[in-house]
C-alpha cells in the first residue's frame, strides 16, 4: 500500500513538472555578421511565459546569450523567414529547432497571395485593417502595374471563360498592391474575408465580406486571393520570386516626390491601416509602396547624414532593421514640404502638444519609435525613394 501511494506521488510529481515547465520555443536562425562578412548560425530559444530570449552558438558549440528577459520579441513574431531583432542582431528564423515549436507555432501557418486590384488601391489602408482583424499578417507587399500580358499569365486559369478579357483588361488598367499574407488557415480566411466572385452577391450573402463593403461588380471587385496552397505558392512566386529573377516592378516615378517609411514598431503595433488611411485622408498620393526588411549596414547608410548630429542615430538604426518596414513614395508637387508638415515633429510629445492631428501626435511613441520617417529636405525626396526602390529593390 505505502509503495504504492509513493508512486504514485512520483507520477503526480513527474505531471505537476512537465505541466509547470517552462514552454520553451525553438528556432535555428542566421545573422550576417557586417565585422566577417560571415552568415553564423544561432539556436534562438524563447520563453513566452517571462518573454526571455536565450542563443546558443551553433558553430561553437556554446552559449551566447544567457537566459535574459528582452521585451521587444513577441511570440506574434516568430514564424519561420520572418527576421527579428534581438539586442540589435536581426535574426533570420530559417527553421524551427524542435518538433515542439513547430507543431505549437507552425501547425496551422500557412501564406497566400493578395492582389489588391486598381478599384480599391486608394483604399488599402481599409482593406489592411480587416486583415489584420482576421489574424493576418502582411509579410511582403508591392505596388505594381501589370503589363496585359503579365495579367493574362496571372490569370491563365481563366483563358477560356467569357470574361477572361475584361478581367485581363481592368487588373492591368492601374496600379495594384501584391500581398504575402500569413497566419493560421490564411488562404481559407481570406478567401472568406473576400466573399463571393460578384460584389452585388457578395452584399446580399456576406455583408461582412471586403466585396460587400468596397466592391462594385463581378469585375471590380476589390482583390484575388489564392485558391489552394499550391496555387499560393505558384502565385507569390510570380510577385515575389524566391530564386532568380524580379517580380513585376514597382512603380515610382521618382519625380517630385517625397519618402515616407512607416517604421517597424507601427507595423508590429498593426497601425499600417491607420496610418495609410490617414495618409490618404489627408490627400496625398501614394504612387509606390514595398515593404522592405532593411539590414543594418543599409540602415546605417540610409541614415548616415544624421549619424553625429542627432544623438539618437544608433537607435534608430537599431528601430530601422528591428523588423519590416513599408515604404512609400509620395508624390506631387510640393509634396516634400507640405507631406513633412503632415508628420509634424520629430518627437510625438512635442507633436501632440503643438500638432496633434500629425501622423507622430497620432501614432508615434517617443522620438525613435515616432511611426514614420519622412525626408527632411525636399531636394532629398528623389534620393530617398531611390535607395529604396531603386537600389534596395534593384
Ligand atoms: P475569385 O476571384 O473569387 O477566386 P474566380 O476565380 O471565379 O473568383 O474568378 C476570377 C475573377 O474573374 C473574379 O475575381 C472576377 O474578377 C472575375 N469574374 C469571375 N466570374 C465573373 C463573371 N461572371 N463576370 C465577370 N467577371 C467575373
Ligand atoms: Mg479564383
């Protein structure tokens, strides 16, 4: 009787530990080590319950980083090809690193494509924001226009159906905003999210649906989204190749023009949306948007003018390639000047005192996490778009 009872203490013991141990995430990532030039391999660990990190030094066989609480990681942002910053490192996630993580973090994860058509391109910033109430993540995004016969090729599917002209005709009438969104059951959601084929049907049986709210007809109809996770992966291969080549491309013009980045802090916050619609609000054109995931030594150069004259320079390479960003380019005439005015100042503090209908009065958070850069002098603008959209997406 009494060895019994102590085995079975033994058990209870042994289940009160598995259940009160630590879950403990798992990654194998890289860092470009600028210093080497090396790509060197870390064992990421991550510990949701007091948000601690941990790194083990694959090649080395030892510990870089002890176990330290570090808050500016989310559990949100781990999932495999996303790049996240750990005290100033930006750590590619290239795998999970045990079968526990992937089954807990990866079962259900899945990307699919969003073209968002020329209907609603002025809307995005709408249509972002009931992505991101259906758990969605935008991963990559590009404006773009397609050529007709780069929309035919999307479209090939569809080449014998009555509509297949029309269709063709309206995706490369204007501009469009390719998406990689991700998230558990992403191509089923937002399949859903997007409702029936015909906006008019789309109204009467999915009220909640994007085509039932900004949708017109069977044609304009707000976007595409994948049917399968083949057709997924054939699809964001043809807007974001992964091997050689480039995707249709982006569409800057690079004249009077100014460059907005909305920063990583906002877009880890989900205020992509907002801010895009507050851009548009306020009247000003966006006439190209890519997002980019920026590494240090690009930060460092994009940042270089400022690098001695503003204190808070290494922060902000630090806040510029601490995840993606999105960038814009804004154009018309005096956009550089008035687009500035529209940012107000530098510091959200300030701002919501003097300015507080500014973008920093509204979304920012301190003088580095501020929710976007924009170019200071105007003789700049043309610079700025180009290192991103001429040099980065070269
Ligand atoms: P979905 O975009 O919902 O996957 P389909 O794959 O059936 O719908 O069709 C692709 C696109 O072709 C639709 O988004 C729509 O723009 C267009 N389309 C489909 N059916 C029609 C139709 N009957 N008349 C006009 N356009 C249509
Ligand atoms: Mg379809």
């Amino acid at each position: 009787m009494q060895m019994t009872r102590k085995h079975l203490e033994h058990i209870l013991h042994r289940h009160k530990r598995s259940h009160t141990r630590d879950d403990r995430y798992a990654f194998l990532t890289e860092w470009y080590d600028p210093t080497a030039s090396l790509l060197r391999q870390y064992q990421l660990f991550y510990y949701p319950k007091d948000g601690s990190v941990e790194m083990f030094d694959v090649k080395n066989q030892r510990i870089f980083l002890r176990r330290t609480k570090y808050d500016n990681l989310h559990q949100e942002d781990l999932f495999i090809g996303n790049r996240v910053n750990v005290f100033s490192r930006q750590l590619h996630l290239i795998e999970y690193g045990d079968q526990y993580t992937a089954n807990k973090l990866g079962s259900k994860k899945e990307r699919t494509l969003a073209l968002i058509k020329p209907d609603v391109v002025a809307k995005i910033g709408d249509v972002l924001e009931l992505m991101y109430s259906s758990n969605l993540m935008v991963t990559k995004a590009t404006m773009t226009k397609l050529t007709w016969s780069q929309a035919a090729d999307f479209y090939v599917e569809h080449q014998s159906k009555p509509f297949f002209n029309n269709l063709v005709q309206f995706v490369s009438s204007g501009p469009v905003i390719a998406m990689e969104l991700m998230g558990d059951e992403a191509v089923s959601i937002w399949k859903k999210l997007l409702g029936p084929a015909d906006s008019a049907v789309a109204r009467r049986e999915a009220q909640q649906s994007v085509r039932a709210q900004f949708g017109t007809d069977g044609i304009k109809n707000v976007g595409h989204g994948s049917d399968s996770l083949a057709a997924a992966a054939r699809e964001l291969e043809f807007f974001f190749p992964s091997t050689i080549g480039h995707g249709p491309s982006n569409t800057a013009i690079f004249t009077d023009c100014t460059c907005c980045i909305i920063k990583p802090h906002a877009i880890s916050e989900g205020l992509t949306g907002k801010i895009l619609n507050s851009i548009s609000s306020a009247g000003f054109e966006i006439s190209a948007l890519q997002m980019f995931n920026v590494d240090r030594a690009n930060a460092e150069e994009f940042y270089e003018v400022y690098k001695g004259v503003v204190t808070e320079y290494p922060s902000m390479v630090t806040e510029l390639c601490s995840g993606p960003c999105m960038v814009l380019e804004i154009h018309g005439t005096d956009a550089p000047r008035a687009f500035r005015e529209f940012c107000g100042p530098a510091d959200p503090e300030i701002a919501r005192h003097l300015r507080p209908t500014t973008l920093r009065a509204l979304y920012g958070k301190d003088k580095v996490k501020n929710a976007v850069h924009c170019t200071d002098l105007p003789e700049d603008g043309v610079l700025e778009v180009q290192y991103f959209f001429k040099i980065l997406d070269g």
